[in-house]
C-alpha cells in the first residue's frame, strides 16, 4: 500500500481478533439525550461475508453504521472492529474502512480521476501506488471512459460507482455502503449490484444498510431487520422468508373504501391476512388457489397478483409496518 501505519495496524488487528470475525457487537446502544437510537443489539459480521442491515428509516441502521465507521461514540455496550475498540482507536480502525455515504459527495469541477487521486492523497497513499490504483478503479466501476470528465457531468448511476471507488481506494478490508442504489433506476441499480458481487467474490467484506427488500436479497448473505433501534429478527433471507412467511402471497385490492370490510368476510382464507390502506395480502402456499377460493365466494377483486414472499412481508409480520412507509 505504500502506507506504513495501514500495515502495522493490520498485523496488529490479526493478533487482537478471532480471524473470521471482523465486526462484534454486544449490547451495542446509542443514546442522544433522552432518545435511544439503538438499543442494545448483538450481532457478528465475518471475514468475506456481505451483511445487511435492513429497516425504514428511523430504525437505527445509519447511527449503527456511525459506530462502526468509528465516526459516532457508542454510549453503552460493546463493539470491536478488527479487534479495535473504535471509542478508542478510530483513527487505526478507520484506516481499514471504506465508507460509501448515502449521498455522493465528489467534488464536482474535478474530474472522475482526479477526485479518487486527490481522496488516495488523504490516507496518505503514494503517488506511484495511486496512479495505478487510479486506473484500476476507474475499470472497476466501468468509468475509464469517463476519466477526464467533470463529476458533475456524469449521470447519477456513474457518480455512485465512483463513490464506491472512492471507497476501495485504500484497499479496505470492509466496505460500509449506506443506503448505496436511493435514487438509482433499475438499469443503474443492476450494474451497482454486480460491482458489489465483484467485491464480495474477491473477499471484501460488505456491511450495507438499506430499505429495498429486493436488494437485501439479492446482496445479502445475512442480515438483521432492525426497528426502533431493536433487532427483530436475524438471518439468511431465505431463511427469514421461510420462518415468517409463507411461499407466496395474493395481493388483492377491491377499492380502498372496500378492503376491510371484504377482508373481514374473506379472514379464513390462507395461513394468514394482513390489511394495508390500499390491499389485502393474503399468505398462502398456494396463492393461485386462494385467488380461486376468492372468486367461488363471490367477490371480484379489481386487481389481483400473485407473488413469492420477500423480505418486506418478513417485516410486515414482524412489527405490523411496511419497509418505506
């Protein structure tokens, strides 16, 4: 790396923590004044593993990311990073780290190059090691034709992927992404997501906060469902999905003025209704069965769908809300 502190740090790290743990919480809490952010949560990310931390806003996932990045004090519990209590030595923890914030944040009269060379400069990376790397990163993120444009010339997928490069610029050993595709459309979204494959299938350590379930699943080797600061649940998605949910789900609408009192004469139905504003969602093995059963009792949905079960139906069952509210 060129860095010499980056290197004693990590040999240090080595000798002070278990080799596949590379993040440990216990009892973790955040409190500002009054008002408890986090509230006392345990869990473990490992060496290589891509971890989620998954709820709607206000659930705690982004002061947990603070704490992490060593950027945010705990103020009770344990947590150590790389064997390092961040409360104390966050300057060694966060030479490790790389961090992609939920808003980009570039320089926007420099261009795509110059902003990875100039944020190299800041970890106090050597000019031959970023003029390599530089170009490395650029071909990672898919931006080598790019390199000599202005940021703010760039589309709002292009400016994520050089956030993320930014990131790797000082070859973490964990990467935090915070919310990392908000804003994005599909087509950028896809392209993000094998990016983050690419990182994971070469070792780095993934810890991303977000509240799409369709990315949590598709990212995510494990994950915690947070809510008010609580972990509600723990696991593989499809593990999740299997414990609290069924295989699929009915969506049915009627009409807004019309979903709870058809809801209340079609409860019996599946293993089990839930009630939002605008549908019904009935869970059920079968849901094309249940669509059937519907229609034999007289009732004509205006719209119907049926779906497998995802994350979201994970925490509809878990803390009666959906993930964006």
């Amino acid at each position: 790396m060129g860095n010499a502190f980056k290197e004693e740090s990590t040999e240090l790290a080595k000798k002070t923590a278990p080799a596949d743990l590379m993040i440990v919480a216990k009892g973790l809490t955040k409190k500002y004044d009054d008002f408890v952010a986090v509230d006392g949560i345990d869990f473990q990310v490992k060496r290589g593993e891509s971890f989620g931390l998954l709820g709607p806003n206000g659930a705690g996932k982004s002061t947990t990311m603070k704490m992490i990045g060593a950027t945010s004090l705990r103020t009770g519990g344990e947590l150590t990073i790389l064997g390092k209590d961040p409360n104390k030595q966050g300057p060694e923890i966060r030479a490790h780290l790389g961090v992609v914030p939920q808003t980009d944040n570039h320089d926007n009269d420099l261009k795509a190059w110059e902003n990875l060379y100039i944020y190299g400069r800041y970890f106090g990376l050597g000019r031959k090691f970023l003029k390599k790397k530089v170009e490395e990163l650029l071909d990672f993120a898919q931006l080598q034709d790019k390199r000599d444009v202005k940021v703010d010339q760039l589309s709002g997928g292009m400016k994520r992927r050089l956030t993320i490069a930014r990131g790797l610029v000082n070859e973490p050993e964990i990467l935090m992404l915070d919310e990392p595709t908000t804003g994005l459309d599909p087509q950028a979204r896809h392209i993000l997501w094998d990016r983050l494959f690419r990182l994971k299938e070469e070792g780095v350590t993934l810890v991303i906060t977000t509240h799409y379930m369709d990315e949590a699943e598709q990212l995510c080797d494990r994950l915690i469902v947070m809510d008010k600061g609580k972990i509600m649940a723990e696991g593989a998605p499809a593990d999740l999905i299997k414990k609290y949910s069924s295989k699929e789900v009915l969506e049915v609408r009627f009409g807004s003025s019309k979903n709870a009192e058809a809801a209340e004469k079609l409860k019996h139905l599946g293993d089990r209704i839930e009630t939002l504003p605008d549908r019904i969602l009935f869970y059920a093995e079968d849901g094309e069965k249940v669509l059937k059963q519907i229609h034999k009792l007289g009732f004509e949905p205006a719209t119907s769908l049926v779906r497998r079960s995802s994350l979201e139906d994970v925490f509809l069952r878990l803390t009666g809300r959906t993930l964006v509210e």
